[in-house]
C-alpha cells in the first residue's frame, strides 16, 4: 500500500489529536529510522541475522518511549539516531552543570531548563545532570601535584553555610601557587570550621601526601602560630606576611588626622622595586618609625622590637622585578572575591560540598591563571635554571 506524503501528513495529524497520540508517533517515527539504519548496514555486511532488543529511553516529565532496536549478532551495529539522542541527553548534563557552577540554584536551573525547553525539571533531576561535573571536580580536587612550587599563598574566605539545622560561616582554605613555568595554580581548597594554624598544618600534611615536596616562598596573612607550623611542615621555607594587611592594622591604631602621615611613613619603609634596599635597612627604619609614633601612641612602642615584623620584610630577599608580586596576598585576595560572587546568589549554602562544588569550579576556569607571569622566573633563587 502507497501512500502519498500529504496522506500520511493528515493521518499523522489525526493520530496526534487522540490521547497519547504524539507519544505514539514519536516511537514509531525513531523507531522507523533506526530500522532504515540498519536495513542499510545489514546491506554492508551481507545478509547477518538480526536480533532485537528492548531499550527505554528517558524522556522528560518521566515519561519512557520504548524501541525495538535492530542489533546484528555480533554488536557492531549501534543506530545513528541514539547518538543523537544521547549528545543532547549529554548536552543537557554539561548545560545544568555550568549553570550550577556560575551560581545558579538548582532551582534557579530548572527554571531556566523549563523557559528553555516548556517542561519542568524537579531539583533531584537538576543534580543527577549535574553530577559529571562534581566527579571531574573530585578527581580535580585530589591531583598529583608537582614536587616544588616557587611560591605559595595561603588564605581562608568564610562562607555561610548550613550545617545541623543552623547556618554559620565557616572556613574554606585555599593554597594558590606560582609552577616553575611561571603560571598559577590552585592546589587545594579545604574547608575546617575556624581558620587556624592548626588546620593550615593538617592542610599542609596533605599537600605533601599529593606530591608537594618543597616550597620556596610562603606568602601569607598575619595568621598567629603560621610561622611555626611553616617551620615544622616545610623546613626552610622562608614566609612573607601580607604588608598591606599590615597597613590596614596599622592605620587603624592611629586617628584619622594623622593615618596621612602614618601612610608615608610606611610607604618608605616597604619599598618596592628598590636593588640596593635591604631587610637590614628597612628594620632600621621600623624602629625609628615606631619610636617616633610611639610617643603619642603607646602600641607603636611594643612594636618596635618585636622580631615577627621582619616577616613582612622578608620579599627584599629578592629580585626587585618581583618584588610587588610576593609581599601581598593580593592574588588569592582577588580570588576569593571569585568565591564569594557566586555563592553570593545564595543566603547561605546548603553543604560543604555545594560550596567546594563551586569554588573548585571558578578555580579550574580561571583564565587569568594560564597566562605567564611576567618577569618573575627572573629570580633565580626561587626560580632555579
């Protein structure tokens, strides 16, 4: 029987507008072409018997469309139309999971889904598309990493987070390291409640079970007890306090009047780009610089000998070219601000792993990270030939 394709159109139409109808068409339409698929590679392959099996197929709203695909008996033939299907069904997965990762609940991505393509997608759905990129995040989170990193800096950002039916804002560690390339690179991201040394030392453990063997530069915060716990876990590892935090504490013990003054002062002492300045001459202008404040503000006074200043003096070790680079955390600063941008859309997270989800993801494609730093394997006492 031959039927023209206007009759087959007014059939189909007709079909359509009973109850189930659409759902019908579209089985026997995909089924038609699978069986056209593999008409033309039995022709290949000359006459090999066919079997059939029974494969549902997932459609939205939790509907199922059930084919009869033609299989020879030897496996080799795999219908087109399925690799069709199953890179949109991939698609869609990779779609739900960069939505999620810029900052979108998984509510929020549902919605889109459902302006996208008319249908609701329920939040369980919204994280069962998601979970390839939580396992390429896991895998990423637990690397092999390199044996030596030039330089290292350690921060925590505090995020809030729920956590047994209350919500507060916890500690998320982050290590950013300079490769002997020259480039950047996130190593770890943790989270322990309260930042401490204590955790940076469990943190620390953990990097040299992943490969990391030594560390020429610690750059961090003014954290208490860091320096010790640098000591203990990376022998030899000179560390770098944060001068403009240092600044910042300072202005603060000052009046608005005089923070002007204050700022000169200080500019003076951390200098940058300077060949022929040393921690020897820098620590001498320390100690005339908290003399001279200290007689109108007593705290200056207990500053002026107290030697874990000169951890913030340690970047004129250097070579000048470097020098703004390393004797600031600004860097992961920046990166943090990252951070708390895209999980910024939310009140408060609802797990840890949601929050280490997305910052590890905001890490892997940072594309600032995968440009050379300019100049700064010109130091060859962290940058060895």
């Amino acid at each position: 029987m031959h039927f023209t394709k206007v009759q087959i159109s007014e059939l189909m139409r007709k079909h359509a507008e009973k109850e189930n109808g659409l759902h019908d068409l579209m089985e026997i339409m995909l089924e038609s072409m699978m069986v056209a698929d593999g008409v033309s590679f039995c022709m290949k392959i000359l006459k090999i018997m066919a079997m059939a099996i029974v494969l549902d197929m997932p459609m939205a709203k939790e509907e199922n469309l059930e084919f009869r695909i033609p299989r020879d008996r030897y496996g080799n033939f795999h219908p087109r139309i399925l690799t069709i299907l199953r890179n949109q069904e991939e698609e869609c997965d990779r779609l739900a999971g960069v939505l999620y990762t810029k900052g979108l609940t998984q509510e929020q991505v549902g919605d889109v889904f459902e302006q996208i393509y008319g249908q609701h997608y329920s939040k369980s759905s919204i994280s069962r598309m998601a979970d390839s990129v939580r396992t390429q995040i896991n895998a990423w989170l637990e690397r092999s990493l390199e044996s030596y990193y030039p330089v290292m800096f350690v921060d925590c950002v505090h995020i809030k987070i729920h956590r047994k039916r209350s919500v507060s804002s916890e500690a998320f560690y982050v290590a950013l390291a300079v490769t002997e390339e020259g480039r950047r690179d996130v190593l770890a991201i943790f989270n322990i409640p309260t930042e401490s040394a204590t955790g940076w030392s469990d943190i620390f453990d953990t990097l040299k079970e992943r490969g990391v063997q030594k560390i020429g530069l610690m750059v961090a915060n003014g954290i208490k007890g860091l320096d010790v716990v640098v000591g203990e876990k990376s022998p030899g590892t000179p560390l770098q306090r944060c001068v403009p935090h240092l600044k910042r504490n300072m202005f603060a013990k000052v009046s608005h009047g005089d923070k002007g003054a204050l700022a000169s002062d200080l500019r003076d002492i951390f200098r940058n780009g300077q060949r022929d300045y040393t921690i020897e001459m820098a620590w001498k202008k320390w100690q005339d610089m908290c003399e001279r404040w200290g007689k109108d503000y007593r705290a200056f006074k207990l500053m002026r000998n107290n030697a874990d200043y000169k951890a913030y003096m340690t970047y004129l070790n250097y070579a000048p070219e470097i020098l703004s680079m390393i004797y600031t955390t600004n860097w992961i600063e920046r990166l943090n601000r990252d951070f708390r941008r895209v999980t910024r859309m939310r009140t408060a997270m609802p797990t840890e792993e949601s929050v280490l989800t997305l910052m590890s993801s905001v890490a892997m494609e940072h594309k600032a990270f995968d440009r050379l730093l300019p100049n700064i394997t010109c130091d060859k006492t962290l940058f060895p030939d």
